[in-house]
C-alpha cells in the first residue's frame, strides 16, 4: 500500500484543477468557504471520471447561456419521450448539431432510433417477472430484474420506434402508477443459469448501467434540512400525501391518534415520523425515507432531523444525498432564530455543501402565518441568497419556492390562495425538485459501499443497507468488509424492497450477505471489492478547512470523526501547516493552534483501524468532518494515509 | 492511604510505610512509585520441597521482600500495582539478586525508599493520605448503541463497562427492530450500572446523552426496577441525575463535568477543576494566544522570564525513565511556585489528563503576553 506515500510531494493543486472552473466565477474572496477551499464542497455534476464520457467535456466549455439552453432541449425532449432514452451525451451531440433546436433535435433523434432495427427486435412488452437473455451475439447478458423499482417503466428494454408516439409514451409512463409493482411477488433467488452467464462473461459496468439504467426516470437521492421545527416532517409528509403515496386509510388513523394527543398539528409529520418517540415528542430524530415521482424523476426522500442532538445521523443522511431540499420557517421571528448562529439553518447548510451537494431547493416555509407576505418572502430570499453564496452554492443552483406544507399550498400543485398569486407565477415545489439535475454516477470504478443499517432480514440471514458509493455490485458477487477485512457473498440485492440483480453507485441498497457473522459487521464499515479493496489505517492527513469554533483547535484535541455512516472518537495528533485560505499557499509549519476560518493540514489518529481513500482516488470515501461538542468545528479531504 | 512512618533525612532520602485503602491509594503509588526506587512488602512465593521419597511437594508462604524496581504496571481493573525487580535483601526463600514480582494491593503495607524525595512526591504523598476526600462520583455517557459506564473519583476516571451494539434503524414499516434492539441496550447498561456502581459508596450517579437517550434509559430503568422490584435502584432514585452531552463518547463526560448543575451537586471535584484549568487554557490561546503555550520549550521560556501564572502539567511526565528528565519537570513546577504561580497536576486517567498529554503534557497560562515566543518555532523538535 506504499502508492500513496508520495502523495505529500504532490502539488495539491493540481489535483483540484477542475473545480476552479465550477467554483471560479462563483466565490469572491471574502467568501465564508473561500476558493481554495472550494474542494470541500465539490461538485457531484462534475466530479464524473473524465474517462467515463468523453463528450462532457464539450458541455463543460459552454457558456451559461447555452447551457441553459441545452438543458431546456433536454428537458423539453425527455418530457416529449416520456423518459430519457438516450444517453445524455448523445442527447448533447445531436443537440448541439442542430445549434439548441428541439425540434430538429428531436427529428433526428427519432430517425436514428428507426435506423437501428437491431435494438428493436428484442423488445415488445414483457412480462415483467421475466429474465430477457441478451442477444447472444454481443455476449452480453441482458437482465431485466423482475420489477426492479416500481418506476422504472421502461428498464431494461427498449421501446420499438412505432412506439415512439409521443402521446402513446407518456400514456405508459403514466399509467404505471408507483403503488402498482407493489404487491407483485418478488424473485428472490437467481436462476442458475444467468449466475454461470455472469461469471462468464465479467460484463463492463458502464454497459451494464447503460443497460439496465439507460431507460426509465432517473433516480435522485433529495435530503430535506432546516432548523427543527421549520416543518420539514410536515411538508413532507403533506406531499406524500397529495402525490397519493400515503393510504388514505392510514392517514385517517394518523389524524384520529394525533388528535387524541393533543398533536393535531403532527398529523403529516406522522408519516414520517415513526418511531413512538419521536411522535409524542414531535420531532424526527433519524433520516426517514420516502419515495415518490416527478414527471422525470424517481425521488427517494430523506427526512433529516432539525435538532442539534441528531446532526450525526443527519450527516449520514446528506452522506446519501445527491440534492437538498432545505426548509425555512417564515413565520416572524422563527426564521431568524434558525438561521442566527446557534441556529441550524446555517450548520446545515455549510455540512451539506461539505459533503458533496450542490443544488439547493430552498422552501420558504409557513407563509400562511404571514398572509403569503411577498415582502417577507423577498426579505428571506436576500438574507439566505448572500450566506448561501458565501457556503459555496453557486446563485443558479439554488431555488426559492414558496409554500405551506400545513395547508399544502404551492406543493404539487400551482398556488390557489390569492394573496400568493398576486405576486408568484413560478414553479410548485414538486416541479422545482423534477428540475433538479440528476447527477452521473460513477459506475465503472470499483465497488465501494459504505453501511449504514444492519439488520436481520428473512431466516437466518442478515441484511446490511447503505449508499453504493462507487462502482456496482451483482448478486453472488464475492465482497470484503473492511476495516475487518472479512469476505462474504451477496446473497441478494434489493432496493426499496424490490429485488435486483445489479445494483450501481448513488444506489440506496440492501445487501443480503451470508458467509459472514452479524456481529462481525457494523455501521460505518465499508463493504468493497475484493480484488481492489479500501485502505484501512488508524492514522491519517486531511486538508480541513476549520469553521466557527469557539476555542481554536490544538494537537491533542479529541473530535469525533465523521466518514460517510462512521462515527468514530479521533485525537487530532499533528498540526502538520497552515495553509493560506484563498491561495493554499504554506503559511506556517507547525502552527501552535487553527482559529477560525483558517485552512490547515492536519494528522488525525482513530483508536481502532477505519477503512478510508485518498480523496484524489475517491472522493466519495475521501471527505471526512469533525465535530467537537455538539458543533462541526471542519470539514476535510484526506491526502495522505499512513499504512 | 494511611501513613505508618515517614523516615527522610535532609538530603532527601529515606522511606516512607504506607497502608493503601481505597482503589485510588493505587494510582497514588502508581505515581509515587519510580524505577530505581526500593519497595519492601510481603509477598507470597510457591516453594517446593522434597519428601524423604523423593515426591515434590510445593507449599505457599508469606514472606517479606525488598526489590529495587524495574519495571511499574497499573492494573486498573483489579487495581492493583505489579512491580518487577531484583531481590535486595537476604531471604530464606529467595536468593540475592533473583527477579520477583512484586504484588502491591488494597490493605497490605509497603515501604518505599527513594535517594531522593522531591517536592513532586512529597505533594504526593501528603494529598494521599488527606482524609477529606470528595465524593465518589458513577457516570454513564451514552448514545443509541454505545455506552460508556464510568466511575470518577479525585484523581482516576475508570471506564469500568463499555456497551456497543449495533440497533437496526428505523426502517419504513419496520420499527420493531429498532425499537427492539434499543431495549435490548438499555438492558445491558442497566445490567452494567447494577454491576459496577456500588451504591454504598457512590454519591451521585451522572447519566450523559444527546437526545432522549437519558430520559427514555431512565424510565426503561425505572420500570424495570418496579417490575423486578430491584431495591437497590429504587433506593437510590434520587442519586441519579441526568445531563445533556453531545455524544456518548468517553470524552464527553468534560462537557458533564462541566454542567453547573452537576458542579454544584458533586461540589468542586479535581475531575472538574482540571477541566476548568484546560478550558480557561483554550479560551487564553483563543483570545490572547501570546498569553498561552504548550510545549516543554516555549514553557520553559516563558517560566525563565517568571511569566506563568498557571502551569498545567500531567502526571505522567513525572513517571517518566529518565530522572534527569523528571528532575527538570519538578524544577518547573517548584519554580513556577516560587514566582508565585499556580501549579496543576493533572491526572492522566481523567479525560482532561489524557488531552494535556496529548498536547505535550505541559501547557502555560501567563501573565502578560509574551509574542516574541511565537515566532519561535517550537515544534521543530517533533517529526
Ligand atoms: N402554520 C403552519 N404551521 C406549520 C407548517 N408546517 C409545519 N407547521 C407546524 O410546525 C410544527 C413542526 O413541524 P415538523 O414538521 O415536525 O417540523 P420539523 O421539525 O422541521 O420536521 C408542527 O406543529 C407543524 O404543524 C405550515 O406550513 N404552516
Ligand atoms: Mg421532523
């Protein structure tokens, strides 16, 4: 493991050359996160492997105008093909060809799917428990697991081009409603044949994603964060509920068990609180999940807990996250207590951005407590407009909608009130999540997925569940826990209850392993590739950057370490040097002591081994945060792990 | 501790008997104890005698024994102190010279003899045997899944049980799981508490977590007390006193023995003062970082231009090998006294001990700022 040692020599810089161009016009210098930094809070678009798509590169070159015009054709196009059939980068090709003309684009788009009647033939409806052999010609096993996700209409086979009617296309997606696949028995085990097949031919994961990807509405991980009691559980659980993903029977029980608590008001946030103790205490406490759709996008929820106590847990929570959703509470008063230091408006925003999200959907909350105020709502949007900039959001991913999730104006549908009409014609919230970009995933590096769950699944089996960082993972495939570096075979796949066959990096899965002891597995570990594991060390260098903190830190101080669902005591060993905020010049070696705002290189010892990745191989496994007291004292990128 | 005899000439030399009679007697003997020092006490050595027939059999006896010590281990389990060392002093069972092991424990009387008694010692010694002692403190620091059962007294922070199990999260439709193995965890720290907190002795019992966890473990206690109708706890209820912490790890237990409300009720304990002393140390460096050093060479500077007014310094530089090294660590701290200064002498078992060492194991507050120590690069020593 000595390819890492010569990492200290390295020119940091270099490493990071491409999120200049991200962040460059968007951070001046008196910036809270200032541009040196700004490879904390790296860009999920963006960080695909150069080697995956060449053809991004021509999109990166854009200017913001055409890019904004590229996006609109692209949008306007998935809409009319009901879903993206196409890789996004031949999307791009052909839209750049004919110089942002959908139209065009879309002629051209549809002749070309009749010029390769080869991929028609293997179409036509399919039952939906079936297993589709590939073409054998390609040796390339072509698998539609049986009812993979609910909404995925069109996984795993292509659509004929006499389909390609677009008023016939959007009839299908339509008509597949998500509660639909439900009820449908699942295959649990793998036909004997397709596991020989697989191990056969080890198929290029990118294809394979391609494949059992390419079709269907793009999934996207959103985390909701807001200060407690800025009604994100409510809001939430509001949508679910208009979008019909809450029984109505269920909820008629909610509102009659909270009424009889006195808790009326909780009735929605019931849906997603769910633990006893959360309900009579009225706040969240762990990341709730939840799926829903929007016209192009498949949505998997994550309620995250407001109050200070569950920071941990919601930094899992926005671990797994490719989005935000951050929820303010207009009422007077309310906003600015949140968002006042000590609030955790601000906290959570900076931990989000730390950990990878960039886009931002910002619901200004509760505006029936203030008559739908427009002046409030402008007065909001400015405070947060100016600290969002400064935590490193750029102005054009962060959207402001305005809403009320107790009486569900503005959520799915266009406002009714009138005091709200007045003065907004923008999107409904459901509609400003749909127009979230759906990040790429990067499928072909190897597998890594970090735990989060343990639990016992069916029989004697256990099951572990957590974000598919990188890579894929097929079902038999052999994987190693680490730090432990124990081996054990996946049983079985599945996401949201629903089995798979394969599952890729920004997954939520369950792992069913066997071969291995429960209580040799535990939160944090990382399940990985055996051939290309993780690194495993007690001891290593991060870049941080240092944010509010009352005392300054010391070596010597303990932290309690965040890595993806670890949570691990730490003492910060070493004060190696400090570094120049904005040009990341050496300021001073061995400083005695980081204040705030100030940008370091530090030692960090756990007591126990934790596995881990040099954030230039891995970004994913190379970001880690420290919290002391209650508080995120910073944010880091490990550079150097100590075998 | 009980002094039985207290024998030391001018220079310093001589010996002096003690009685150890609490766990924390241990520590102080663990501290009091140097290599090269001499330690005389009973012992107990397996002979083994031949019969007429030739059959060996092999008795125990009682013996007393004097060994200059080699080597100190601290059983802070068993408290108990293993010194290791040769033979001085003829003996019917043990030859001159021969290796033996020393076991020092609770009740059983020891003579130490040093060359040389320094002030560091002495102060040992004479906070040894003080009877006033503070009250004996139990802390429970946990989090969902991971608890840690403490007991604090003046100068040891013992972890005596350390819970970690892993609880299902709540899962959509799937709350049992967690919720079952939550109270399997309430269970086995309720078990931990009942069996290492002797109630007889322990004045308060601190229990520490973020959330809910404390209130939701006490009542899971509290019920199952009735249930069980377990007199200890029901006893002893109004023992308990429940703290907010942000964490469940070991380190968390400062910001409880920071928490006035558990201040006022355990009174002024060394744990918590030496907490105060470090925080007030990271204020300084905070807000006048020329007034605040850490490091052997920035505090020997700033101790020359009779600048300290607090000296933080851990006990474990006082064990350390080499005397010279020891001897210089003990001229600080007489002569940070001498101009006047505060001395604190931080417990290496409390959680603010075990960051001082980390942090060099001596640290200074000073009277006026001294800037021209900044400049000065201290830690080039280290890598
Ligand atoms: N008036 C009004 N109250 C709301 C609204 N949304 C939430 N609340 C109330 O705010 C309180 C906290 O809501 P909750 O969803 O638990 O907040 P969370 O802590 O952010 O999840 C509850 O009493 C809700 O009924 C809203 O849009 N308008
Ligand atoms: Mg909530």
């Amino acid at each position: 493991m000595s390819r890492h040692r010569d990492i200290r020599n390295m020119d940091f810089q270099d490493d990071y050359d491409g999120y200049d161009d991200v962040y460059g016009h968007s951070v001046d210098d008196d910036y809270y996160i200032s541009p040196s930094n700004k490879q904390f809070i790296y860009n999920r678009d963006n960080s695909r492997d150069k080697n995956i798509q060449e053809e991004d590169e021509k999109e990166a070159e854009l200017s913001d105008m055409d890019k904004a015009k590229l996006e609109s054709c692209i949008t306007q196009i998935t809409e009319m093909l009901g879903s993206t059939l196409i890789p996004r980068n031949e999307l791009v090709n052909v839209i750049m060809k004919f110089n942002y003309n959908t139209e065009r684009s879309l002629n051209a788009l549809l002749e070309q799917q009749n010029k390769e009647p080869e991929r028609i033939e293997q179409v036509v409806a399919i039952p939906r428990t079936t297993i589709v052999p590939a073409d054998t010609a390609d040796k390339i096993v072509k698998v539609t697991a049986p009812q993979q996700n609910p909404l995925s209409v069109t996984k795993g086979f292509e659509l004929p081009p006499a389909r390609l009617d677009i008023s016939k296309l959007q009839a299908t997606s339509r008509s597949q409603s998500p509660a639909s696949g439900r009820g449908t028995p699942v295959n649990q085990e793998v036909p004997d044949e397709l596991k020989t097949t697989r191990r056969e031919n080890k198929i290029d994961p990118d294809t394979q994603y391609k494949k059992e990807r390419g079709e269907g509405k793009e999934h996207l991980y959103m985390v909701v964060i807001g200060h407690v009691d800025a009604g994100k559980s409510t809001l939430m659980g509001h949508l679910l509920c208009e979008l019909g993903q809450v029984n109505q029977k269920v909820m008629h029980k909610y509102e009659q068990e909270s009424k009889k608590l006195g808790k009326q008001s909780f009735m929605y946030a019931w849906v997603l609180d769910e633990t006893g103790e959360e309900r009579t205490r009225g706040i969240t406490m762990d990341v709730g999940r939840f799926q829903f759709e929007t016209k192009t996008k498949a949505v998997t929820l994550l309620d995250a807990p407001g109050h200070r106590d569950f920071i941990p847990n919601m930094i899992s929570g926005a671990g797994q996250a490719d989005v935000a959703l951050m929820v303010v509470d207009a009422t007077r008063g309310e906003f600015e207590s949140g968002f006042d230091y000590g609030g955790q408006t601000r906290e959570h925003a900076l931990l989000v951005r730390s950990l990878g999200v960039s886009q931002l959907a910002v619901a200004i909350n509760k505006l029936d407590t203030v008559s739908w105020s427009q002046e409030r709502f402008d007065d909001i949007v400015k405070k947060l407009k100016v600290f969002l900039k400064q935590a490193g959001f750029r102005e054009s991913d962060v959207t402001f909608v305005p809403c009320s999730g107790l009486t569900g104006q503005n959520l799915i549908e266009k406002p009714t009130e009138n005091e709200l009409l007045v003065w907004y014609n923008g999107p409904c919230l459901l509609e400003t999540i749909d127009k979230f970009k759906s990040p790429q995933r990067p499928v072909s590096k190897p597998f890594r997925l970090s735990i989060n769950d343990i639990f016992k699944g069916t029989g004697s089996a256990f099951c572990v569940s957590g974000r598919v960082e990188t890579g894929a993972l097929n079902v038999s495939d052999k994987v190693l826990v680490c730090p432990n570096r124990e081996s054990a075979i996946v049983k079985s796949l599945s996401i949201e209850e629903a089995s798979q066959l394969v599952v890729f990096a920004g997954d939520q899965a369950t792992v069913t392993l066997s071969g291995i002891e429960m209580q040799n597995v535990s939160v944090g570990n990382i399940l990985c590739d055996p051939i290309r594991p993780v690194q495993v060390a007690t001891k290593f260098q991060a870049r941080i950057v240092v944010f509010n903190v009352q005392v300054p830190i010391t070596k010597g101080y303990s932290v309690v370490l965040h890595h993806q669902s670890l949570v691990e005591p730490a003492v910060i060993t070493k004060l190696i040097s400090q570094l120049n905020k904005s040009t990341g010049e050496l300021e001073k070696k061995h400083p005695r002591f980081l204040g705030n705002n100030t940008s370091a290189t530090i030692e960090i010892q756990v007591q126990r081994p934790i596995a881990l990745e040099l954030y230039s191989e891995c970004k994913e496994l190379g970001r880690v945060m420290l919290r002391q007291g209650g508080v995120t004292i910073a944010a880091g990128l490990i550079t150097n792990i100590t075998v | 501790m009980r002094l039985v005899d207290k024998s030391i000439d001018k220079e310093g030399e001589g010996s002096i008997t003690l009685i150890p009679e609490e766990p924390e007697d241990m520590w102080h003997a663990y501290n009091l104890i140097s290599e090269g020092d001499s330690v005389r006490s009973t012992t107990i050595r397996k002979v083994q005698s031949e019969s007429a027939t030739g059959s060996s059999t092999s008795n125990r006896v009682r013996t007393m024994l004097t060994i200059t010590v080699e080597n100190i281990d601290f059983d802070t389990q068993a408290c108990m102190l293993r010194l290791k060392g040769r033979n001085i002093e003829e003996n019917q069972y043990v030859k001159m010279g021969a290796y033996h092991t020393l076991d020092l424990e609770l009740n059983r009387k020891f003579s130490l003899r040093k060359h040389e008694w320094d002030s560091v010692s002495l102060e040992r010694v004479e906070i040894s045997v003080d009877p006033t002692k503070s009250a004996d403190v139990a802390a429970v620091i946990m989090q969902e899944g991971l608890a840690h059962v403490c007991l604090i007294t003046s100068s040891m922070t013992l972890v005596r049980a350390k819970i970690d199990v892993t609880i299902p999260r709540k899962r959509k439709g799937f709350v049992q799981q967690h919720e079952k193995g939550l109270a399997k965890f309430y269970e086995n720290v309720m078990q931990g508490i009942l069996r290492h907190v002797n109630f007889d002795i322990v004045k308060c019992v601190l229990i520490g977590s973020p959330g809910f966890v404390r209130d939701q473990f006490f009542e899971y206690m509290f019920q199952m007390a009735v249930k069980l109708d377990n007199k200890v706890l029901l006893d002893n209820k109004s023992k308990f006193m429940l703290v907010h912490t942000s964490s469940g790890f070991k380190h968390s237990l400062k910001e409880v023995l920071q928490d006035p409300a558990v201040i006022n009720k355990i009174s002024e304990t060394k744990a918590a003062g030496e907490v105060k002393a470090l925080e007030n140390f990271y204020t300084t460096l905070q807000c006048e970082p020329a007034k605040a050093f850490y490091g052997k060479k920035h505090v020997e500077t700033a101790n020359e231009a009779q600048a300290i007014e607090t000296l933080l310094i851990s006990d474990n530089l006082f064990r350390c090998k080499d005397v010279n090294l020891r001897k210089e660590y003990v001229n600080l701290v007489d002569s940070v006294r001498e101009s006047g200064g505060d001395v604190k002498i931080f417990s290496s078992l409390h959680i603010s001990g075990e960051q001082l060492e980390q942090l060099t194991g001596v640290a200074a507050i000073l009277r006026f700022p001294m800037p021209e120590l900044e400049d000065e690069d201290s830690e080039a020593e280290e890598d």
